[in-house]
C-alpha cells in the first residue's frame, strides 16, 4: 500500500507520466500471477536478448573485418606513449571492456565480482507482460522465458547451483500461477564497482589505455548511453562525469 502510494505520487509529475501505463490498486492479471493488491504497468520498458544482440553485433563486426574471436592475451602488448602494439596489429589506442577478468594494468582497480544465476523455464501460456517481483521473467527464445537474477557475493564458484535454483524457481512459484518447468540454467559475474558507478578513464601510466568496466547490475541498461559518453569524451568533445571517472579511485593507485 505504501509502494502504491509512492507510485501515485510519482506518477503525478507530467515528467513521469510518460513511464507509466497504469497503476492497478487491484488484480489485473489474475489469470496468469498472483497480483492480489495490483501493480504497476511501466510504459518504455523492455527487454534485450543479450546472446542475440551479442551475436549479431559479432556478425556485423567480423563482416566488416573488425572482430577477431580470440583470447587477448595482454603479455603480449607492448604500450609506446604514440601507440599499442599487439600481434600484427598496431593501435592509436586501447579499451579495456574485459569486466571481473584479471589485468595486470588495472589490478589498482576494485572491480568486485557479483555472481548471478538465471533459470530458462517454458510454459503453455505464453504471458501478456514482462512480470517482475522477486524475480524477473522475460520471453526469451520460443515460448521459453529467462527468470532471474541471483546476487551471490561470496559463493563465486564458476558454475551453476541448486541453492539458485530452488531460490529461482520459488521467486516465479509465488509470483505466477501458471505451471512450469525448468530447462535450462546460467550463471554469469557482473563487474561491480565500489560506489556502484561505471569506471570510464585513461590509465595513470599510460595515456592510450582506456578503461569501459564497473557496469556492475546494470550493463544491458547503462552501456549504450556510457559508450556514447566515452566516445564524445575520447573525440574530445565532452569531459567524462565525475561520477564514473576511474579518477575516483586514484588513492588506490598511489598505493599500488
Ligand atoms: C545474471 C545476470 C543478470 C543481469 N541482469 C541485468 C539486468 O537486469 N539489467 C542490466 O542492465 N544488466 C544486467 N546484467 C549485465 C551485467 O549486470 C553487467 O553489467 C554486464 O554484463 C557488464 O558487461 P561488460 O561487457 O562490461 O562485462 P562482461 O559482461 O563481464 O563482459 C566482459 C567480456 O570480456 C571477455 N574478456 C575478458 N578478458 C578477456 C581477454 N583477455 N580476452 C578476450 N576476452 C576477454 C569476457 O570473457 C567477457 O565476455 C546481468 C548480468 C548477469 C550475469
């Protein structure tokens, strides 16, 4: 009831009615999940279907004979103030997107490993909306849904689990009414930054080495507009926010 409230309110500001389809006080989706005391309908939302987008985005690169699908290997790059050479191939600079893997050159930073699991589950009604309490649930693939996320800090075993497993599928049995079944499960680790901000900036000791890290549990989301950020900043025609210049951490670095 609170929650709702807040919503009323919120919703009461024109700057915001554009995000918000309705506010149900009671059931509006009874038929498919348990939505006893209403919800909130969001306008502009959506969702991306990560392997998908990444996929074709890998497919444009390599059709332009930009993209290499190979391990970068960084003992092998040799960093001159003018350029970056690595392999065959040289560079007027380099930008590091490596997320939670280990970097010699950014080992000052505290990116934070946040490891989360996701479930694909399919049912035999397809679902009107994207529901999300506890747990999201989104179409992915033909009549098959993604559920997630987990947050595990401690638990960074690079594998699935039964904990999130049955953590998952309870979050979509008190929310959904309709049966399902399991059939696959995922796991993956967000890069995560202290202040929970993006790390964008030039490296202390080398000007032509760029970081693009710390998208913590908002990657899909944040990366387009940051990226665009980093380009004007990289083009000169913009100063990276304060908020997410790795210049934050600089202390780190003195100490390293
Ligand atoms: C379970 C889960 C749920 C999520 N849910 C959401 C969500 O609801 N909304 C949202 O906006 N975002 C979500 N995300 C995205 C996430 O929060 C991150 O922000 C995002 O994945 C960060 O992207 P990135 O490309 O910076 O890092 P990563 O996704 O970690 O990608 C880095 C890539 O670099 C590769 N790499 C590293 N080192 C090397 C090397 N030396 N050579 C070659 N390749 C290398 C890695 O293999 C990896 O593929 C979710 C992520 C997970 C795991």
């Amino acid at each position: 009831m609170q929650e709702q409230n807040e919503w009323m309110g919120y919703s009461a500001s024109p700057q915001n009615q554009k995000f918000i389809a309705a506010i149900h006080t009671k059931s509006a989706y009874g038929d498919q999940v348990h939505d006893d005391f209403g919800g909130l309908v969001a306008n502009q939302s959506g969702y991306v279907d990560v392997p998908v987008f990444l996929s074709s985005v890998r497919t444009w690169l390599s059709e332009k004979g930009s993209f290499v699908d190979e391990w970068f290997d960084e003992s092998h790059v040799q960093l001159d103030a003018e350029m970056i050479s690595y392999k065959q191939w040289k560079a007027s600079a380099i930008i590091f997107c490596t997320g939670t893997s280990a970097s010699r050159l950014w080992k000052a930073l505290p990116v934070k490993p946040l490891k989360g699991e996701t479930l694909t589950i399919k049912m035999e009604t397809a679902l009107k909306l994207i529901y999300n309490r506890g747990v999201f649930i989104v179409p992915s693939a033909t009549s098959q849904y993604k559920v997630g996320a987990t947050y595990e800090v401690y638990q960074l075993t690079e594998a699935i689990t039964d904990r999130a497993r049955i953590e998952l599928e309870m979050g979509v049995g008190s929310l959904l009414k309709i049966p399902f079944q399991t059939v696959a499960q995922d796991w993956g680790m967000r890069p995560t930054s202290p202040d929970r901000r993006p790390m964008l900036g030039r490296h202390p000791d080398f000007k032509n080495v760029i970081i693009f890290n710390g998208l913590g549990t908002k990657g899909v989301s944040l990366a387009p507009y940051f990226a665009g950020h980093l380009a004007n900043w990289l083009t000169d025609a913009a100063e990276i926010m304060a908020a997410v210049n790795i210049n934050r951490f600089k202390a780190l670095y003195s100490k390293s």
